[in-house]
C-alpha cells in the first residue's frame, strides 16, 4: 500500500502567519489527494481534493499544491479557528491511505 | 445538505462482535461509496474498507480482511460496519464517510467504541 508521509509532526506559527504542510506519497498518486482538518472533538472536515480544489465553504487562505508523489497545503494567514490537525490522503490506489497527521499550534 | 447520523457509543468484551450504524439523508444513497475510518485514542486516521450502495460491493483493508463486514440498506439509506473478535486495540472512534471519486466528503458524528473486560 501507498504510505503517506507528513512533515512536520508539529508546527508553530502566530496568528496572521503563513503556514506550510507537507505531504508526501511513498509512490506516485497524480492528484488524487485530499486534504482534512480536524479539530479536538469532532469528525474531519474536507478542505481540498483533486491536489487543489477547495471543497464547497472552504475559505480562500487554503490552498493546495502539488501532484506525484510531493504536495503542499497553504494556509495564507492563520486564524484561531485554523489551529487543527490536518491529514493528507491519497486515493489513487487501493486501499486509501492517510498521512499520520501534522498539528498546526499558536506560537 | 447531506447528513450522516451514527449508532450510539458502544462498550464491548474482548471476543465479542460491535456492529455500528449509519444512516444517510440528504443526497442520493446509492450513487456514492460510503467509507468507514476509524481512529485509536491520540492516534491518527486509518481507513477500513468502503462500500459501493447500488452494488453492494464491498472493499476491505488488507489489516481488517475476515474481521469486518460493511454492508448497506439502500431502502432506509444505511451502512452498517461490523467488526467481530474484538480486542482492547480496537478501542476508537470509528466514523462512516461519504466518498465521492475516493475523497470523503461529508463525515458522520463517530461513535466511540470501548473494548474492555
């Protein structure tokens, strides 16, 4: 199976800030990779499929990136509502694999 | 909109089998896939196995091939996950998902499944 890798585990970045995540594929998957948000508490929430299509209310700080086996999620200006935990997928082999997670903290 | 609403939490003995619920509105049940995701206490996504309604077809992840059954009842527009033998590692929220093209869109609330002795 496809192994995701995320980078980095952790990050620190201050309100207002630009933050990058990293995603990784152990072979390639096009673009057939999604990214989710989730917050202590609650189910994951899509925010980008297709490499770079924002899902539907998705807002325009969250941009994705990338295709093959490198991809990037961007979030342009950090709000306090966007300190989370974010999972990349690939779901262009069977079986859909994630990533193991990077948790986005306030600096 | 599109809503998935899941079986309650469920606590469980080591051995015994739990069969989770979940029940689609909004949306067509049979042209989507829906998927079931479950995540150990502290610990990441792992995908299990999906189910394509208007086929009734069932994919598995290698880890849970024999232990889990996803089946669906296209008339009341639900999915059903069973996973038999149960042991204490199988402690998580498990949560159905509504897949479109392999990405999950639209999540169920999760539903806490606790094995203890």
């Amino acid at each position: 199976e496809i192994v995701m890798t995320q980078s980095p585990a952790t990050l620190s970045v201050s309100p207002g800030e630009r933050a990058t995540l990293s995603c990784r594929a152990s072979q390639s998957v096009s673009s057939n990779l999604a990214w989710y948000q989730q917050k202590p508490g609650q189910a994951p929430r899509l925010l980008i499929y297709g490499a770079s299509t924002r899902a539907t209310g998705i807002p325009a700080r969250f941009s994705g990136s990338g295709s093959g086996t490198e991809f990037t999620l961007t979030i342009s200006s950090l709000q306090s509502e966007d300190f989370a935990v974010y999972y990349c997928q690939q779901y262009n082999n069977w079986p859909e694999t994630f990533g193991q997670g990077t948790k986005l903290e306030i600096k | 909109q599109v809503q998935l609403v899941q079986s309650g939490a469920e606590v469980k003995k080591p051995g015994s089998s739990v069969k989770v619920s979940c029940k689609a509105s909004g949306g067509t049940f049979s042209s989507y896939t829906i998927s079931w995701v479950r995540q150990a206490p502290g610990q990441g996504l792992e995908w299990m196995g999906r189910i394509i309604p208007i086929l009734g077809i069932a994919n598995y992840a290698q880890k849970f091939q024999g232990r889990v059954t996803i089946t669906a009842d296209k008339s009341t527009s639900t999915a059903y996950m069973e996973l038999s033998s149960l042991r204490s590692e199988d402690t998580a929220v498990y949560y159905c998902a509504r897949g479109t093209d392999g990405y999950l869109g639209y999540w169920g609330q999760g539903t806490l499944v606790t094995v203890s002795s």
